[in-house]
C-alpha cells in the first residue's frame, strides 16, 4: 500500500518534532493532502491508525485536508483550481497548463502534549 509508506514517513516528521520538543505525546496531525498526490485521504486515515500502535502518536487524529489542484495557464496567465481531470484553461481554452499545487503531502499542523512539571 502506497499510503503506508507515506505514514511511515510522517511518523519520522512526528518523532523528530516530539523530540525537538520534549513531547511526551503526540495528540493530532493536520495533514494536506493534494488530490493530484496519488494518496487516498481515507487510506492514509486507516494507515496512520494501523501504524501509530506503541508510537508516541498512538492516541492521536490524523485529519486530512484535501487540497484542491491549482494550475497557471502558459498561454494567457490565468491561475485557477480544477475539480475534474479536465485539463485545459477556463479563460482562453489553452491546455498548456502548469500545475501549482495538488500533487503533494504536506503536514499543516501537529499537536503535541509536553511534560509536565512533575518530576518523574
Ligand atoms: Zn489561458
């Protein structure tokens, strides 16, 4: 499964931020998802869930965002977003298109819970 590495990477991301931050947990991720990415939102939501078993992120949400497709036309300037996989520009009907966002992942946010003040 294609999405499996994907959480895999982004628990390094997690890891490496908890540390960075003295995290005892991670508690949500807000994660971008490009609908041009080649990942399936509900995939990645059911990767993470099998992967943060024992991890430090083992209570945590994974919320995706899906991220719509921006493109900028070669031909006339235009930027805009496309909903379907027609390509070609809404201004002058070029399909010389340069494509801007949509294709990526790309973590928005990540809530941690630090330590408390206790001594352990
Ligand atoms: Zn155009």
């Amino acid at each position: 499964m294609h999405e499996m590495s994907l959480i895999a990477g982004l628990f390094e991301i997690l890891e490496e931020k908890a540390r960075e931050h003295k995290a005892r947990s991670v508690t949500a991720v807000r994660l971008r998802v490009g609908t041009l990415s080649g990942a399936v939102p509900e995939l990645l939501e059911t990767a993470f869930d099998m992967y943060k078993k024992g991890t430090l992120a083992e209570k945590a949400a994974l919320v995706t965002i899906a991220v719509p497709v921006k493109v900028r036309c070669r031909a006339c300037g235009s930027e805009f977003e496309v909903d379907d996989y027609v390509f070609h520009c809404q201004f002058c009907g070029a399909a010389d298109l340069e494509i801007l966002s949509g294709t990526d992942l790309l973590v928005e946010s990540i809530e941690l819970e630090t330590e408390d003040e206790t001594p352990a």
